[in-house]
C-alpha cells in the first residue's frame, strides 16, 4: 500500500524549492494545516466513510493491547509523522520502514522496533535529513486489497469551486499516471450549489472500473467524502487508494486532507487537533502574530510585506554575494506589536548576523513600521547591523522617524542599495 501523495504541500514545496535552486539553501516550507494519519481517518469514520479499524497507542504496551483488541487476523503498524513516504523510510535505530505488517498477531517483536514516546526518528523523503520523532504508532486491521484506485475532491479555481478527480489507478503517483496515461484521469466539476449528483457519483464509481453492486457502493463513499469535503471546509480531499476488498467492500484505505486555514473560526474543533511538534519552533511562534516565517540556512534575515518581494529580496541578496538565513512576511494590516514580534523572532535566529528591512508600503503604513522598528531596536537592544529600505504610503514620515532615532539604522534608497549594504555589513571572518 502507498503512502498518498499530498498535492497541495507539493506544490508549496515546489515553489519554495524555487529559492533553494536560485541560492543552493535548504528551505523550510510553510506548514500549513496538517493532520496526522489517524486524525484524518477519524474524521472520515465520525462522516460515515468507510476506512478500516484501528487504534492509536504511544507505547508499545498500549499498542500491543490495540491490537488485540481489534481480534483480526492481520495487523498494521503505521508511524505516525507528519511526512508521506513512510514505507520506505528509515530510523535512526537501522530499522526499514515505518509501515510494517504481520500475520502472526505477535507484534512485540515490531512494536519494540516502532517504538514511540519521541525515542526514535523516521527518515523519509520528505521529512528533514535528521528525520522526525515518532511519538504515536497507528495499529490498524489489515485487509487485503484486490484493486487500488485513485480519488480526490479539490478547489479548482478554473472551474471557480469544486471538481472530482479519479482514476483507476489508484496507489500510485498520480502525476504519474497523469503524465503517462492521461486517458485515464477522470474529472467531474460539482455545482457547489447542488452538489455531487447521483449520476455523477455513479460515473465516477464506472470510471474507476468497480462493477456490479460495488459501483453503487464506491458512489455512496464519494457522496460521503464529499459531504466532509463540505463540512470541514476542506481544499482538498485526496484518497490513494481507494480499494475494493475481495470480500467486495470499497475502503478508504489511506487520505490526506488539506483545509481552509481562513475558516479556523468555525472548524475550531478540527483546527484544535494542529500538532506543532514537528514544525520550526519560530515559525510556529510567528502564526501567533499572524506572520509567515521561512527558514533558510545564510545569515542575513529578511523582514518584508509579501511573498513576491520576499523571493525578490532574497534573490538580490544572493546576487550581491550575501545569503539569507530566513524571510519573515508581515502581510498587510500591520500593527506595531507584529513588528516588535518580528523583530523578536528574527534576532532568536543564532545565525542572523545582518537584518534587512524591505517594505513597499500600499495597505502597509511605513511610519507604522517604522515606530515598530525603533521600539523593537530599543527594547531588544538589537545587536546586530539594521539596513532598511521603506517605500510607498507615509514614508516621509516613516523616514523622519528612523532619522531621528538616534538609532544606528542604515537607510536604502531602492533594494539594489539595501541589499549592498546588508551584506557589506556582514562582519568578515
């Protein structure tokens, strides 16, 4: 069984890589909504989606007792991180693979392997070179599978709101089968006002080759997934695969759901089950003031409004022979508490050697930033080299402010002069 593919992380890791191949760094992606396996599975069982029966255990005692109550005459043992490609991972112990089975119903001998509690790390494609702590196990009833499809609920801006996407090749990489054989990627777009039709559901089912009574069966679980889709205001749904049993019962046997982080307020139950243990320490800090932090591994912090002027700040600093260590994106409505937060965050970084301040201000009010500067320069006693660029609305007076400081702030004309000055401030080693 695969492990499924997270379309919506790719595609922000992709985009991000984008900077690690302009200036060779490892970048950390932003972490959006994420939920482990077992929480995904759960919300699916509570939405009357079929998957199989499982439990969850910290310790290898718990999980042995998990297994024995599920009575069934396979078990799976799945470690639970926040990654995708975990069968084909590797502890730090020596162990292969964070997915194991066995049939004897004697798992001690995996358990003590997968061991849990944060005692060990699982290294997989997509985790960090030192890997991930594993501190949960999923113990799981294991079925066989005779046939594997693929399927997926998603927002399509194209087709303003949300389509279907299947095939009948389903635990594989669907980009894959996409690339090579796009004849068999079925897409049905939904009216969201009326929602998945019945024949719609039922097309679907034929395309993705079940037959007979298990046609309306696989309907039935794409109406339901669906209905989850809805109701925990989801972006995403993804299910690879999709599987038909040989007892003849479709099962959702592995899912990755994606969701609407603007829609925190009411999915609060959902959004309460966040595990920010995996994540960067600053970057979970950061969301508390409502800004994106990206970690990258040089030494000169970049504080900027925006993603686009981010990845522009930290190309003319690579261009000028200097290299980022992370960029801190303050979004719009700024207030001076976020930039003091900033700032606090910023500093926290033992390789931040140099801070450049780049803001082009529209919604953003300069002088606003630049009052949150100096109160930030006084009150951290900043210690490293400050250079900041302001431009746009009230920046008159954001210039007065900083001139009149009596701060140690270099001013920049344009961004080819901050970025100058940023790595010219860097000490020499």
């Amino acid at each position: 069984m695969m492990e499924c593919p997270n379309c919506l992380f790719r595609l922000k890791s992709v985009l991000l890589s984008v900077t690690r191949g302009l200036h060779g760094l490892e970048v950390s992606p932003r972490r959006w909504l994420n939920l482990q396996e077992y929480q995904s599975k759960k919300l699916m069982q509570d939405n009357g989606v079929t998957v199989q029966r499982f439990f969850v255990a910290d310790s290898a005692s718990e999980a042995l007792e998990a297994a024995k109550r599920l009575k069934a005459k396979e078990i799976v043992l799945k470690a639970q991180i926040l990654a995708g490609g975990r069968g084909k991972g590797v502890f730090d112990s020596g162990l292969k693979g964070g997915v194991h089975l066995t049939k004897d119903f004697d798992v001690q001998v995996h358990l003590n392997k997968l061991e849990c509690r944060g005692k060990v790390s699982l290294t997989t494609k997509q985790t960090p070179k030192e890997g991930v702590k594993v501190k949960m196990v999923m113990v799981a009833e294991a079925l066989d599978i005779s046939r594997e499809t693929y399927f997926a609920i998603l927002m399509d801006r194209s087709c303003n709101g949300p389509v279907m996407v299947g095939s009948p090749q389903g635990g594989v990489d669907i980009e894959e089968v996409a690339s090579t054989t796009p004849e068999l990627i079925f897409k049905e777009v939904i009216d969201i006002f009326e929602g998945v039709r019945d024949d719609q559901a039922l097309r679907m089912a034929a395309n993705l080759g079940f037959k007979g009574p298990l046609e309306r069966q696989a309907a039935d679980q794409i109406k339901r997934l669906y209905d989850l889709f809805l109701k925990v205001d989801a972006t995403q749904v993804e299910v690879n695969p999709l599987g038909e049993t040989p007892e003849g019962q479709v099962v959702c046997f592995d899912a990755k759901i994606n969701f609407d982080d603007n829609a925190e307020f009411r999915q609060k139950a959902v959004f309460a089950m966040d595990d920010t243990a995996e994540s960067d320490p600053l970057e979970t800090e950061a969301a508390k003031y409502d800004l994106k932090y990206i970690g990258l591994d040089g030494n000169i912090a970049c504080f900027v409004n925006g993603a686009g002027l981010a990845m522009a700040t930290c190309d003319i600093i690579d261009l000028h022979g200097g290299k980022p260590a992370n960029f801190l994106d303050l979004g719009g409505g700024v207030k001076e508490n976020q930039v003091y937060a900033a700032f606090k965050l910023l500093t926290a970084d033992p390789k931040v050697e140099a801070i450049l301040v780049n803001i082009f201000g529209g919604i953003v009010n300069c002088a606003i930033i630049a009052n949150g500067i100096t109160k930030a320069c006084r009150e951290l006693e900043l210690k490293v080299p400050l250079v900041v660029r302001l431009e746009g609305t009230n920046v008159q007076e954001a210039k007065r402010i900083l001139s009149e400081s009596g701060l140690p702030i270099t001013s920049a004309t344009d961004l080819d002069d901050a970025a100058k000055k940023a790595v010219a401030a860097i000490p020499k080693k």
